[in-house]
C-alpha cells in the first residue's frame, strides 16, 4: 500500500480543483458554471464543458464508483478523455464510444 500523506492530498486536491472549468458566459445571456462537491479531500467526480467545433456546448459530468485516491485518478483520466475528444466533429453518441474506448 502507499503511504498518503496530508501534503499529497492536499498537491490532489489543488490540482483537481485548478482543472475545474471557470464560470464564463458563452453567448449574451448563457452562462455555465458548476460545482462537483465531495465528501472526501480528493473528489471522485468532475464536471467540463466545451464548445465543439460545430458550435454546440457540451456539458459533461462524471463520477468514479471506487473509495480510495484511485477514484481521483480514474476521474482525472475520464476527464482528460473528454478533452481529447471534444476538439473535432463528430456525433454525441460518437464522442461517448470514442471516451470509452479511450477509457478501456
């Protein structure tokens, strides 16, 4: 087993909390902004959006199921996932299976 100390968890959290997308408005009267809260130090979930290249917005939300520091892990994988993935045309139903794949 690791040893976790207070300092990593504390270097964890910051960082999860720097990825977190700031509150912005992207067209005159739509503003996004969100919060994912969670119970422990480290968070499990995370939320994004992001205009895709065909000027939808998209808006993701997603939560790891585990207890222990790698749910923080698999969160940030899944989200960097979504930002690979956000940056070229393709479908909704095409983006999941492509963040899937990418997760598997």
């Amino acid at each position: 087993k690791w040893n976790v100390t207070s300092t990593s968890i504390k270097t964890a959290t910051q960082w999860q909390m720097r990825q977190l997308p700031p509150a912005m408005e992207l067209a005159p009267g739509v503003v996004v902004d969100g919060w994912t809260e969670s119970p422990r130090p480290w968070a499990r979930s995370w939320h994004a959006w992001d205009v895709l290249p065909d000027g939808t917005i998209a808006l993701a939300l997603a939560e790891s199921h585990l207890k222990e520091m790698d749910a923080a892990m698999i969160a940030a994988t899944a989200r960097a996932a979504f930002a690979a993935h956000s940056n070229y045309r393709h479908k909704a139903d095409e983006m999941l299976r492509r963040i899937s794949d990418t997760l598997w």
